[in-house]
C-alpha cells in the first residue's frame, strides 16, 4: 500500500544568491521590504558566516538520507520525498503542484524542526494544507520531539562533547537546550511550543542520567513585540553570575547548520561567553546523518499508519 506516496519535506529555506538576500528577507518580513539598515545587517551576518547559509545544502542532503531509507524499507520510488521551503525556492505550494503532477495519491507533511507551535511547524501545515485544497489526502506530521531516534542522536552528541572534558570538569558541565524564540504572545494562546522543548530536554538528560541541564531561546526575530526569553546571552550573563566557567549548547530545535546556528550560536554566543571568560561548546548539528533519515521515515510511517 505504500506505492504512490509522496512526503513533503519542508523547510525554513535561504537565499540561494546574494542579490536575493533582499526579496528573501521580504518574504520573511509578510511582504514589507527591509531598510537599508536592517538588510545591511542581514547580508553582514551573511558575510560572517562565509556569504551565504549552508541550510539549502543540508536540506538537501537531509531529503537524500529520508529518500535512500524510504526506498530500503519500501522499495524504490514507492515513497518520493519533494522539497518545499517555507521563505525560498522551491516554495511549498510548488512542491504541491510537482506533486500532483507526478500522480502521488496520498501526501504526509513533514516539517524539518521537531517541536510543534502553532506559529513555527502550523504555518508550514497550514500553507501546505491550502496549496493542497483537499485534492489528495494529508497527513500532518505535528511533531516529533520525542522520537527515540532523536532522543538517541541528541544524547550522542552531547557525549561527544562531554568526553573533551577530564572526568572532574564534567561534574561542572551544564546542558543548555535551545530552540528558536518566539512572540511571547504565543504564551497567551496556551501554544505548546515551550513545553515539547522541555519533553526534549527532560528525555535526553535523562539518558544522560543528569539533572544538570536548563533551556534557553535563541535569535528573537527583529521586531517590537516582545519575544520569549531568556535569550542565550542572558542566560550565558546570568551563569557566569552564578560562578559557571563552562556549558555545553545543544540547539535541539534545529537539525541543521544555517545561520541560527553558526552566527547567533558560533560567533555571537561564543563571542559573548569569551567575555563573560565561559567556555562553552556546541553539539553538532543532525544535518544529512543516517540515523535523521532512519527517525523521518520512521515519523512518515507513524503519519501513515491509520490509514
Ligand atoms: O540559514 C538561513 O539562511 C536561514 C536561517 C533561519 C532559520 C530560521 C528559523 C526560524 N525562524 C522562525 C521565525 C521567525 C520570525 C521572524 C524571523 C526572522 C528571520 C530573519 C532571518 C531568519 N529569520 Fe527565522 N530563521 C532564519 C532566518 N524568523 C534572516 C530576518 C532577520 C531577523 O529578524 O533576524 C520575524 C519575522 C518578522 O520580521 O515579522 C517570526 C522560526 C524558526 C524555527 C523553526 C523553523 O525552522 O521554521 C519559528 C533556520
């Protein structure tokens, strides 16, 4: 029963050139175009990472290892993944209509972030439910904070970090959590964004066997509404108040590298812990690992089941 099934893959997506920078931030921004000043900044977060985000490449690469697993369990070409990005080519409303035109019958919406708000991965539903307009049958992948795999793949990553470190300083080594901030008004409306961020952590810790771990957010959008907090940079100023020299951050709301991640965490937090004279270290990102394509198939055949 699986022939014939398409899983679209979706994504935050980034410029592909730099002369889109200024149409991709627009787009971001529901239309209203940047000023200078805030463009300048964009494209200078750009320069520092390098020109231009890695975060298409990996994206890429992440549909590559659900694709090759899809096809291993299910055969080649019964499930196809199409790429559908929320702010770049190709859009998702595009992927509906390649889709469509390939003669998939069933469609499972699947959102590259693991922890549900309704004004993160429901956006992306919500837009994929509309360019759909009931022409196949949808199943919505909501979330999967606490899919074992994840669970898994995050503590190993941690572990990474915590064997640079002799057996004392470990002792002395906290787990900071992050995942993308949001409109503190998200709070009002009950969203349980906070709260799958907190599953995660709480699983992960626990197969660590610590309790030394906390949660932060990270890169507040630029706008006038207040965003949840604390930002990491608080948080990193706070710690270092309360005698911290070292922590680990694990960015368990992203699964790859983009500019989230390598300016706001690699050069920003860093930069700022320097100050504060912390060490802190960074997991690495899931990016295009096996073991991500094995816990998305195994989230498209959950999406699937009762069907
Ligand atoms: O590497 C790259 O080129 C793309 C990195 C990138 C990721 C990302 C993830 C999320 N965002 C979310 C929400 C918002 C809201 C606003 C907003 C603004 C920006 C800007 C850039 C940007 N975001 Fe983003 N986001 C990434 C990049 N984001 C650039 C514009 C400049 C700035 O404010 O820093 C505010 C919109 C407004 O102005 O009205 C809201 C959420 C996520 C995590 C979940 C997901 O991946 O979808 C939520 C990666």
């Amino acid at each position: 029963q699986w022939a014939n099934t398409a899983v679209l893959l979706m994504a935050y997506g980034t410029p592909a050139r730099r002369e889109d920078v200024e149409a991709y931030y627009t787009h971001i921004r529901h239309g209203r175009p940047p000023s200078q000043a805030e463009l300048e900044d964009l494209l200078s977060r750009y320069d520092a990472i390098g020109g231009l985000s890695p975060l298409w490449q990996i994206t890429q690469r992440q549909a590559a290892v659900l694709q090759a697993e899809l096809n291993r369990r299910h055969g080649v070409d019964a499930v196809k993944v199409y790429l559908g990005m929320k702010h770049a080519h190709p859009f998702i409303a595009d992927a509906i209509e390649e889709i469509l035109a390939d003669g998939r019958q069933r469609v499972v919406g699947l959102v590259l972030a693991p922890h549900y708000s309704a004004m993160s991965v429901g956006t992306y539903l919500d837009e994929a439910k509309r360019a759909l307009a009931d022409r196949r049958p949808f199943f919505p992948v909501e979330s999967w904070a606490t899919h074992p795999g994840l669970i898994t793949l995050l503590a190993e990553r941690i572990q990474e970090i915590r064997r640079q470190f002799s057996d004392a300083e470990q002792q002395d080594l906290p787990i900071i959590f992050t995942a993308h901030s949001l409109p503190q008004r998200i709070l009002a409306l009950k969203d349980p964004y906070p709260d799958e961020l907190k599953r995660t952590g709480d699983r992960v810790a626990e197969v660590l066997g610590t309790t030394h771990y906390t949660f932060s957010w990270q890169s507040a959008g630029r706008t006038r509404e207040p965003w949840m907090g604390p930002d990491i940079l608080e948080k990193l100023t706070q710690m270092a108040a309360d005698g911290f020299r070292q922590a680990i951050i694990c960015p368990a709301g992203f699964v790859a590298d983009h500019l989230e991640v390598l300016y706001d965490l690699d050069i920003q937090a860093q930069q700022h812990a320097r100050q504060l004279g912390m060490h802190i270290e960074r997991t690495r990102s899931l990016n295009d690992d096996p073991a991500l394509g094995r816990i998305l198939a195994d989230v498209v055949e959950g999406a699937l089941q009762h069907d």
